[in-house]
C-alpha cells in the first residue's frame, strides 16, 4: 500500500494514518493517548481514524478494509 511511514511505527508522525471500515473499527482496541494526539496531526481525519501502525494483525483481522486519505501523499514513491 502507499503509505509513507515515516517514523517506521514509534507513533512520531501521521504518515500512516488509515481510515478503518465501520464494521471493522469496533474490533480494535482502543487508540491510546498517544496514538490520539498523533492522529490530531492528520489530513483528512474520520471517526475511524487510526495510525495502521499501531494496528496488530490478527486472525481475527483477516479480511480488515481500510482506505488511505486523499490527502495523504506517499512521499518515497514515485
């Protein structure tokens, strides 16, 4: 996916901010403080907001649809 990733998952920047499917959201833990202070730094900010970093794939995420801000520009590609 083109996502930037810049802090390489420290949660010290925006650049992987993903906008979780509904039905998908509720399965995730709860965004820390910190995960939430970061994701105020973000372009294009929804109710489903999250860092993908600080997302753990599970099993139970098979399948897990998300979709990238159209502010988002992944600045190491092309």
């Amino acid at each position: 996916m083109p996502l930037e990733g810049t802090c390489e998952g420290q949660m010290a920047c925006s650049t992987c901010h993903v906008i979780v499917g509904k039905e998908w959201y509720a399965m995730l833990p709860d965004a820390s403080e910190d995960e939430e202070d970061m994701l105020d730094l973000a372009a294009d900010l929804h109710a489903t907001s999250r860092l993908s970093c600080q997302i753990l794939l599970t099993e139970d995420l098979d399948g897990l649809e998300i979709r990238i801000p159209r502010e988002s520009h992944d600045m190491q590609g092309t």
